[in-house]
C-alpha cells in the first residue's frame, strides 16, 4: 500500500518536472530572438505616410465566380455599378472623381528627398507626406523611373531624419522587417526572413526583385525594408496573391539599384539604361544536352533588332549568351539587369557559345530606346514591339494557351504593356484580354478600334490569368 503510494506521487511530480526541464530551452529561444523594438525605436522618423491625389485610380474588381466566361459576364453588371456607379446600360453619368492612393516611402536625406513607388504617385494632381510627427507637408515629383517602380519627392521641412542604406546584398535567411501604412494604418511593423533574392516577376525585366515572407498589403508600397542593423535593404513593391491580400509572398526593389536610379534621377530627373536590342529566351535541359553544356545556363538568343549594338558586334539568333561583362548568365532573366545597369557607351565583352564555339564579341552598350519600355520594365525579351493606344503589345491565342486560360475564342494575349493607361490600370505582360467596355475582344487589333470608340472615362476590362479572372478599370479616350 505505501509502495503504490510513492508510485502515484511520482506520477503527479512528472508534469512539474517536464516543465521545469523546458524552461532553459524556451529562456535560450528567446534570447535568440532579434529585438525588433529596439530597431524599430531608431528608425520610425525615417517614415512616411505618401497620399497622392490622382483624377482616375487603378481599380481591380473581385474574383469572378469559378473562372468561368459566363460567371464573369453576369458578375459584369454588379461590378460596374460598385466601382463606377452605374451599369453600363444605366442612366447615370459615370465620369469618375478624383481619387486617392495611399503608400509609403522614407526620407534618404536631410534636405527633404524621398524615395517610394512610382505606382503610389502615377499620374498625382498633388502629393502630401505626413511625418512620423504627424506634419502633413506637400511633396512635389523630382523624377520618376516606371521601369524600376521608383519616384522622387522632394518636401521642404526642418528636423528631418534621414535613413541609413545599405547596398550589401542581403543573404536569403537573414530576418528583415517593414514599416509601412497598409490600409492606412500609419507605421504599421511586420517582420520576416528573405526568401530568396535576384527574382524577375511578370515582365519587370530590370528589377531583382527580393523575395521575403514579410506581411505586405496595400499601403505598403514604396515603405523600407529594414535589416536588424536598422538599415534599408529595400523597398516594399509587389506581393504575390490571388486574393489581393497577403498570401507569404512579397517582393522589395534592391538598394543597390534604387540607388543608381536616385542617382540619375537627381541629375538628369528621368534614368537612361544600357541596351544590347536582343529577344532572350531561357536554355532547357534538352537544349543544354544539344549543346553539350554541364547544365542548363545562359540565355539563349531569339532573335536581334536590326542596326542593334548586338547586331553590329555580330550576335545572331541561336547564340547562347554564357558571360556579360565578366558576370556569368545563370538564366536569361540574369541578363537584363546587368545590361540596364551598364553606361551608355560602355564597351563590354560578351561570351557567346555559337554551336560548338566560344566566341568573345565587343559590343558598345547602346542606350534602351523608350519605345521599349514595358510595364515595369523594358524588355530584351520584347524589344521591338508595337503598342496600341492603352500601351499594349498583343497577339491572338494559341491552341495550348486557350486551353489553360479555358477561352474557347476571342481574346487577346498581352505580349508587352508599355506607358499608357493599361500600365496604370495594372494589366501584366502574360494577360489575357477578354472584354473591353463591356464588349468582348475577338482579335488583336480589335483593342485599338474599341479605344477609339470609348468615352474619355474609366471603363471596365475584363482579364483572365491563370489564377483568376478579374475586372481592371482602364481610362480610355484620350490616351
């Protein structure tokens, strides 16, 4: 009796004991930890609220039902009347009013620079900036780059903070944090790890993107991205989502290339870039094999602009692009960063492998005519292309791609998508367009009579990606 005694009281002891056996073990997790208080404490003043008052906004509409044509066209009418006030078939007049984006952004100098998104000011009647001490000041433009996403605002204010940059590369794992206004919640902290970085995204050819899994939404856009040292690393720009909310996926613009296009911006206010006048395409496995390559790597070469730099310093079309200017090309999407960020005029040696060649060219960089310019960046993929009056590249389906975006006939794919209002609106290289103004898009050349025939006021588009199908409100007329 007193033996199952002690068995029992042993038993009751056994919880504490775990319990107090845990206790160094959470105590070192938690020294482990970064402080990120302290961090935010010493960098909060460098913040900025942007508001920018725009005559038309980029309106996106919600997830049609299922995907499917029909779904979309009955959600048509509903959708209308929310973001513009009316039907299309109703009286009302649907001239849009003025409207207002709200971003982030932060001071990069004590005499009033700073730097956000170009999407958060696009097309501004006026800008204000409200501190971190709760000054509302009117901000004008310096510069903007639509290829990089990037703007330069200027306020006139005292007892400003300026932020310390970094131009480090970051290292995938290392803990970051944003601050930021989403939704309008001023100075709002979320914190995460870099993910990856050197990412390209939709057709942002100019842009390595770093890849991080800190909570970003709306609001975010053209706010820091801090390492623990209290430095930027970068600038909040995209996230990835089929909902418009956060789904783990977010991307910042380097500091390395932010940098370079204050630089520019400061001095000349617009950014010149590099130019080869190439059309790259990914190497395969199969084509890595042909090749004899050890791997797949390199970008191989679609095609050349004629009068090109590439053109004049003999690159041709089935050359594989192995080195630019000493960098080794792991992919094609390596490519178009180191050309843009190469001078006007610089002489650089590319490695080619032609058949079972290795030839090194000189080629004098060129600089990236503006005709080029794509959605958010311009493209050596896409170079050559001609827009129509939204500032879209187009052409017709393909059998394969209509049965991935399930759209029996009609629509148009979106090649490239340059200056114009369907930049603004947000449409992305890779689009399909199905309907314009509430009339359904059979051909390619059809947007540009369609955008003739439109009012000079938000209209609805109508688009499918292979994730969703949604409505993107377009100015039309006077484009």
């Amino acid at each position: 009796m007193l033996e199952n005694e002690r068995v029992r009281h042993i038993f009751r002891l056994i919880p504490w004991v775990l319990a107090l056996a845990a206790l160094p073990a959470r105590a070192t997790l938690a020294a482990d930890l970064p402080d990120f208080a302290a961090v935010v404490s010493r960098v909060s003043a460098v913040v900025v609220n942007v508001s920018a008052v725009q005559p038309a906004g980029a309106l996106a509409g919600d997830q049609a039902a299922g995907g499917a044509d029909d779904d979309a066209a009955d959600s048509y009418s509903d959708w209308y009347r929310r973001y513009f006030g009316s039907a299309p078939d109703d009286d009302t007049d649907t001239d849009a009013a003025a409207t207002e984006s709200l971003g982030s952004g932060f001071i990069i100098s004590k005499d009033g620079e700073i730097l956000t998104n170009y999407h958060v000011v696009a097309r501004a009647q006026s800008i204000r900036v409200k501190l971190n001490d709760r000054r509302v000041l009117p901000a004008r433009i310096v510069g903007v780059d639509r290829q990089s996403d990037l703007a330069l605002l200027r306020i006139h204010a005292d007892h400003l903070t300026a932020a310390s940059i970094s131009t480090q590369p970051v290292r995938v794992g290392q803990w970051v944090l944003a601050i930021g206004s989403p939704f309008g919640f001023d100075h709002s902290v979320t914190a995460g790890i870099v993910s990856a970085e050197g990412r390209s995204i939709g057709g942002e050819q100019y842009v390595p993107y770093i890849q991080t899994d800190v909570p970003i939404n709306p609001g975010n856009s053209g706010g820091p991205l801090f390492n623990l040292q209290g430095q930027v690393v970068g600038i909040n720009a995209e996230i990835y989502s089929g909902t418009g909310g956060y789904q783990g996926v977010s991307f910042a613009i380097p500091m390395t290339l932010a940098m370079q296009v204050v630089r520019q911006l400061r001095a000349y206010g617009h950014v010149t870039r590099g130019w080869l006048g190439v059309s790259i395409a990914d190497v395969d496995t199969n084509l890595a094999r042909k090749l004899n390559l050890p791997r797949p790597e390199g970008a191989l070469v679609r095609s050349v602009t004629p009068a090109s730099p590439a053109a004049r310093a003999g690159i041709r079309a089935g050359d594989v692009i192995l080195n630019y200017d000493g960098m080794d090309i792991v992919s094609s999407e390596s490519l178009p960063p180191l050309v843009g960020s190469t001078a006007v005029g610089h002489d650089t040696i590319v490695t080619v492998l032609r058949g079972e060649h290795m030839d090194k060219l000189q080629v004098r960089v060129g600089q990236l005519p503006a005709d080029t310019a794509g959605a958010g960046g311009a493209s050596e993929r896409t170079a050559g292309r001609r827009f129509d009056a939204l500032g879209l590249a187009t052409r017709a389906l393909t059998r394969d791609e209509r049965n991935q975006f399930r759209v029996a006939q009609g629509g148009v794919v979106v090649e490239q998508v340059g200056p114009g209002a369907a930049q603004a609106a947000g449409v992305r290289s890779g689009d399909v367009v199905l309907m314009l103004g509430g009339t359904p898009v059979t051909g390619p050349g059809q947007i540009q009579h369609l955008e003739k025939q439109l009012p000079d006021r938000l209209v609805p588009m109508l688009v499918r990606r292979p994730d969703q199908t949604l409505f993107l409100a377009v100015r039309a007329g006077n484009t």
